[in-house]
C-alpha cells in the first residue's frame, strides 16, 4: 500500500511540473529560441528527428531500466520477508528449547533437594 502512495505522490508530482512547465512555456515562450534558431538556420531543423528519436528512446531505456530495478526489489524484498520469517521461527524454536531446558533444571533441582533432606 505505502508503494502504491509513494508512487501517485510521484506521478501527481510529475503531473503538477508538466503542466507548470506548459504553462510558463505558453506565456513566457520559454522554447522560443528554438523557433529562432530554426528561422536562422533552416538546416538545423534536420537535426530535430534526430533529437527526438534520441529522447524517445533514452525514455524507453529508462522506464526499461526502472521497471527491472522493480522487479530486482520485488525479488529481494520478497526473500528479506522469507528470511525474517524464518529467523523468527528459529528464535521461536530457541526459546521454546531454553524454556523447556529451564524447566527440566529445576525438576532437576528440586529432585536433589528432596532428596538432601
């Protein structure tokens, strides 16, 4: 549940910048240099393809990149669970040993006083 939480605080955020940074583009004309630059030089709009293949896939490796560190984190944590599981049991069983020991300890006990007296 806290994953799920975490992860729409995530996304509300990446939300909430996307449309600051459209708005601000909008009426500030933040990416108006490029429009200029395009205008000046007309070859270098060739290039835009380029950068756009570019940013497309370096976003699929990147959601590639975060969807198997995910799944690593789901492996580990999944065998962290296992092994807290059974280190409880071990100490479950260990302290049902010492109780067990502690009592036949004192039947032992008992058993040489009685006979002493």
């Amino acid at each position: 549940m806290k994953v799920t939480r975490n992860s729409l605080k995530d996304l509300a955020a990446i939300a909430v910048i996307l449309a600051i940074v459209s708005v601000l583009s909008y009426f500030f004309n933040l990416f108006a240099f490029l429009v200029e630059l395009f205008e000046k030089n007309p070859k270098a709009i060739t290039f835009i393809d380029e950068i756009i293949t570019g940013l497309v896939t370096l976003s699929v490796c990147f959601a590639v990149f975060s969807w198997r560190r995910w799944v690593e984190l789901k492996k580990e944590t999944a065998e962290r669970i296992k092994l807290e599981e059974e280190l409880i049991e071990i100490a479950t069983t260990n302290a049902e040993v010492e109780r067990i020991i502690s009592k036949q300890l004192r039947c032992e006990v008992e058993l040489r006083r009685k006979k002493r007296l």
